[in-house]
C-alpha cells in the first residue's frame, strides 16, 4: 500500500508543475537494464504496470515512482573466495597478504561477480502535493529519501525543498505527551509503546508503558522521546519520530467502491491516502 512510511518536505518557494514537461523528464531518465559492471542505477518507471503514463496525477498532486536496480552479492560468497585466493598467493609466495592487497583483491572479486549477481528492484514512491507545496517520500530510510530527492532533482534540473519542520522541537513535544505536560493534538492518541535517549546515547523502550512517575522521573533525568506509537482517528496508527519522520503507518478506511481493474482502485487509494497524509502532517505541525 502506498504511504506506508513517510519523510516530508515542503517547497522553499512556489512550486509548479507542467504535465507535458514533466512526462518528457521522466522519459528521459526512465529506468533501463543495467551494464554487466553497473553495481547500481535508478530510474523513473510507469508507477502501475497498467498505466500509460509516467505519472498519476489527482487533484494536484502527483504520485512518481522512482526504482532503484542493484546487483547483490552476498558477502559471504566474497569472503570466501578472498579467502581462498589469500591462502593460495601467501602459500605460493611465502609472505603475507597486506591490507592493501586484500582490500584490491575484494574489489576484483566484486568486479568478477558483477555481470552475473541477482538484481533487486526497490521502488520509492514520491508524492508532489502542489496545492499544499510539499512533497512526499514513501519511506522512512535517510538514504533512500536522499536518493529519491537528488534522483528528482537531477530529473527536473531544481527541486527547491528544504526537511519540514514543526514549530517547536518534535522530541520536546512528544516528551511533553507522555510526560503528561501537554495535551495531544485533538483527534491524536498515544498507544502507549516509545523510545527515550538521554544525550549520551543511552535509550529506554516502552511497550505498554502507563503515563506515571516513573515517566516523568526519566524525563527529570535528561530523557527525551524520541519515538512515539500513535493513532490519528480511527483511521491510521503510526510511529512519529523526532525528526518527523512517520513510521510503519496502518491505514483502517472503508473503502466500499468496486473498481474496474487494480489501476482504478490505485487512483482511489492514492486520493485518499495523499489527502490523509497530508491531513495528518499539518497536525502534527
């Protein structure tokens, strides 16, 4: 499903979009086979097999799918063989593998593997929200975010977002909730599981917790919530981070419609969920 983990961003100035020229980018950087020594590449794919477009837009707001393609070889299989190879050069030489030569010889077996190492297909999602100017990015990885924003970037020729903020720290008001200091944002709830960390690093897990003493004498110690279990309605439950991230989101909607096919039923979806999302994030703000 769609929106199942979220890294917001908002536009820094207005931001516009022309289908046409939109259409035309992507095809220009649409995912390919990858080169025997490619380890990696990206590219923007159709975001449902049946559809005819690069994008889907509703409303203002577009929903993009970016692929990651890269080859994996396992570890394990590199070790072995660099193993194999040392004891070969150090019995036939009489001296030991240095650093340097092991780290050469790694990369050549990596080298030697590539052209025939499985490929794994991991697709983002990311939603253009223009009447809201912010954009979306269905994961909650830091890397992946990273990849997606430049990869659209690099796309469009100027992606001008900057991280969405609240406007007091996340980590503070979130120590406030389960500290009992403050009220939740109407229509929130806690579900009662969080993370704490002091500043040197030391965290706490909750599972169940009950809002008591025993919170608030950690939070008197330096603790901060740094995760925190939610619930929005009844219509989602969710992970709030304290860098604003929204983590392994549980969507719970009726959704009554009968659809022609799985495309019409993904435009449905993506309506709701991206109005939802959206919903949730300025809340929370």
């Amino acid at each position: 499903m769609l929106f199942t983990n979220v890294t917001p961003y908002r536009f820094s100035k207005e931001f516009r979009v022309d289908d046409t020229e939109l259409e035309m980018k992507l095809g220009e950087s649409m995912v390919r086979e990858m080169g025997d020594h490619e380890s990696y590449i990206f590219g923007w794919d159709k975001y449902n097999k049946l559809a005819e477009s690069l994008f889907l837009e509703i409303g203002g707001c577009y929903l993009l799918k970016l692929v990651k393609l890269e080859k994996v070889i396992p570890n394990s299989a590199i070790n072995k063989e660099l193993a194999d190879r040392i004891d070969v050069i150090e019995s036939e030489n009489s001296y030991k593998v240095g650093r340097k030569q092991k780290q050469e010889l790694k990369d050549q077996i990596f080298m030697e593997r590539l052209p025939t190492a499985m490929v794994v297909e991991k697709p983002v999602y990311i939603c253009i929200d223009v009447p809201n100017q912010t954009l979306i990015v269905n994961t909650s990885s830091a890397n992946s975010s990273d990849d997606a924003t430049s990869y659209l970037r690099k796309t469009l020729g100027s992606l001008p977002i900057v991280p969405m903020v609240s406007e007091s720290s996340p980590a503070l008001r979130m120590t406030s909730w389960i500290s009992g200091n403050e009220k939740l944002p109407e229509n929130f709830q806690i579900l009662n599981t969080a993370k704490l960390r002091n500043s040197e690093g030391v965290s706490v897990s909750f599972t169940d917790f009950v809002i008591d003493d025993y919170i608030a004498d950690l939070v008197g110690q330096g603790m901060e919530c740094k995760e925190l279990r939610m619930s929005f309605k009844e219509e989602a439950t969710f992970t709030l981070t304290s860098d604003l991230k929204i983590k392994t989101i549980k969507w719970d909607f009726d959704d009554d419609n009968e659809y022609d096919d799985a495309l019409d039923a993904m435009h449905s979806t993506f309506y709701i969920l991206s109005h939802k999302v959206n919903n949730i994030i300025s809340k929370l703000m």
